[in-house]
C-alpha cells in the first residue's frame, strides 16, 4: 500500500513540478532526514569505513534511477509504472533468499508472490485512462475528478495556487488595453484575474466541458469569451491577441511546434507568449 501510495504522489506532484525539480527534493530530504541517524549509528560508521567506495557509487546511481522512474511517471499513466515499482520487491525478496541466504524464506516468498498476483492484477483490471484523454485533458470531464478538482482550487492550497498562477502572473506586461487568449483556461480563473486589469477582450480556450461550464458560471465577465475546443484546433484570425498565456498545457500537445506557429499567428507586431510547462527530458 504503502509503495502505490507514494507513487500515485509522485505522479500528481508531476502535474504540478518538473521531473527534475521533484528528484533534487526529494534527495535533499533524504539527505536532511537520514544524516543525523547516519551519524548516530556506530554499525552505519563502520559499514561506510568498510566500504565507502560501494556507498559513494550506490549513492550516485540511485538517485538516477529514481529520476529515470520519474521520467517515465511523467509520461506513462500510473496504473502501468506502479506495478513496475511494485515487481522490485520482488525481485529484491529473490535476490535475498538466493544470493545473501536471508531468514523467512518461506514466508517471503510467499509475500512476493501474492505482490506478484497483485501486479498482474493491476495490468488486467488497472484504471489506465486512454492516452489521448489524459494528453488532451478530457479526463476533467470525468465527474469524480473534476469534483475532486474542484475542491482542491477552492480551498486555495493546492500547488495551482500557490505556485502555478504566481509564477506566470510574474511573466506578465501590464495587461492594460490587452487583447489576451488564454490557451487552457480551465475554470477561468486566470482569465478573470486578466480581466479585472484588460479592457479589451480576454478569450479562454479548453477542451473540458465542464471547465469551460464551470468558467462560464463563476468566471465570467462583459469582457471574457469561453470556447470548449481543443487548443490545437482552435482558430483566430491573424494579428488577434496582444497576448497569448498557457500554463501547464503546452507539454500535452501532440505537434508543439505547429501550435507555436499557430499563436505566432495569432499574436500582433510585438504581443508575447506567456507560458509554463513540465520539463520533458
């Protein structure tokens, strides 16, 4: 349990944070955890007297393969990694019954195979949303996981207010008699915040209906115009925006490249794209 727990963790933390940014946290927390206890432990001074070279290597391969699994995390859905992560403990049982002669063979064996059961379990039956929704974001049409959403916004302390919308209001021009087009808007509530500062038009595009439902309901405004659609199939005339914003939904898209021809389009003589995306390695 324990072991699914923190990897479903893992995977939401990345919807939020870069592959690498969650690897070095991590890391530093072990290390800030776990150093005073190594300093403590006489068994652990003389294990590192012993073999020091063995640890210093251990210590620098393991947390590149921590970031390998979350690279992988960060592009697969979670239903296929868990049962990868899971299957070590396996292996790990087998290689201590095998290799090092461990005690419990019997009893461990037998956990490693109701593991073993539970792996392949999750393989057939898993919950493994299909691919193009997770990427297109559909999955916010799903009613558990939008109310679930939901909440976590309206509480405001979710990583979506305390890191997404403060880093990329810090990107912005003054907004004062901006055009702006909000690619992923969500619930709309950036492109109320834009309205507040714009006279002009503000336009928030996303795929999800009961987003753009939502948007329309509690974030609307004289000013504002919510369009359900995909945003590499939306179309604006040229020279539309002063301003084109995306945040956390230009990594999702299949051609990256066709979309930024397309805002390029979009933009006038001097407007600016401002956005923030995942890191994909």
């Amino acid at each position: 349990m324990s072991i699914a727990a923190y990897t479903t963790f893992d995977k939401i933390t990345l919807h939020y944070i870069p592959v690498v940014t969650l690897n070095d946290a991590s890391n530093l927390g072990n290390l800030i955890a776990l150093s005073w206890l190594a300093t403590q432990s006489g068994a652990i001074q003389a294990e590192w007297k012993a073999n020091w070279k063995t640890i210093l290597v251990g210590g620098v391969i393991s947390p590149g393969g921590y970031l390998l699994f979350l690279l992988a995390l960060h592009l697969a859905p979670v239903a296929q990694l868990a049962p990868m992560r899971e299957i070590g403990t396996v292996f790990g049982t087998i290689l201590g019954i095998v290799v090092l002669k461990e005690a419990q063979g019997r009893r461990r064996i037998t956990a490693a195979g109701l593991i073993t059961v539970g792996v392949i379990l999750l393989g057939l039956f898993g919950l493994n949303l299909r691919k193009d929704d997770v990427m297109n974001q559909k999955a916010y049409d799903n009613e558990t996981f939008f109310e679930g959403y939901k909440q976590l916004r309206a509480t405001g302390s979710g990583l979506n207010d305390a890191l997404e919308q403060p880093a990329i209001r810090s990107l912005l021009p003054a907004l004062s008699g901006l055009e702006v087009l909000d690619l992923g808007c969500g619930m709309g509530q950036f492109a109320a915040y834009c309205a507040d500062s714009a006279e002009k038009r503000i336009v928030g595009v996303d795929i999800s209906e009961k987003m753009i439902s939502y948007a329309r309901a509690q974030n609307a405004g004289d000013n504002i115009e919510y369009i359900q659609m995909d945003i590499e199939e939306v179309q604006f005339q040229d020279n539309a925006f002063n301003l084109v914003v995306s945040s956390f939904v230009m990594h999702y898209v299949a051609d990256y490249t066709g979309l930024l021809i397309e805002v390029y389009r979009w933009l006038r003589p001097g407007g600016s794209l401002s956005t923030y995306v995942s890191i994909r390695l």
